[in-house]
C-alpha cells in the first residue's frame, strides 16, 4: 500500500518567490511518487497582505497535491504549522513534513 505524506507550509506575504518554490517542490518529489502520495497543505492566514494565497489556489487547480488552506483563526507562523499537521492526519497521512516556503527550507 502506498505511503501518504503530508506537508505543511505556512506561507504569508510570499507572491514573489511561491510559484518557483512550489514548482521546485513539485519537480523535487516527482520522482517519489511511484512509492508515495503527497499532499502539500500552503497554509495562509489574515497576515498575508498580498497575492501569494490567489497564485497558490491557481496552482492547485492544475496539481491536486496543492491543498491550499485559508486559517481564519490564525495566531501566527506556530498556529499555521499545527493546522497544516490538523489537515494531514484528517487526510490520513502516514507522515507530516513541516517547510518553510522562505528559502531556509529548499525544496
């Protein structure tokens, strides 16, 4: 049986750098996929005042492994984090990687 991953990625007031790094981070576990499945949760929240959530939700509907997720509730980055773990293991991951979409986590 297939192996889910989940990925966690909270993402705030990043329209410039998200499409490259989540290309990169399709192209990056591409080769993966005959073991795995990935599911890639871009957390947002109130924070982010720029386009990033719109170029996430625009990918996702060319890759189904984008799972973008609007956190109304969010207290911040740490509150961002444990949504993207909430959503994984609602979707029946078998295991969560957490990333950082600013560059301190290359995909």
């Amino acid at each position: 049986m297939m192996k889910k991953i989940g990925i966690s990625i909270p993402v705030a007031n990043e329209e410039k750098t998200i499409k490259t790094f989540l290309t990169d981070l399709l192209q990056e576990t591409s080769p993966l996929k005959t073991n795995y499945s990935f599911s890639i949760y871009i957390i947002m929240d109130i924070f982010s005042k720029d386009k990033t959530f719109s170029i996430v939700k625009e990918m996702s509907e060319k890759d189904a492994s984008l799972k973008p997720v609007f956190y109304e509730e969010s207290t911040g980055v740490v509150s961002c984090y444990l949504k993207g773990f909430k959503s994984a293991l609602e979707d029946g991951c078998d295991y969560i990687i957490e990333m950082d979409s600013g560059g301190s986590h290359p995909p």
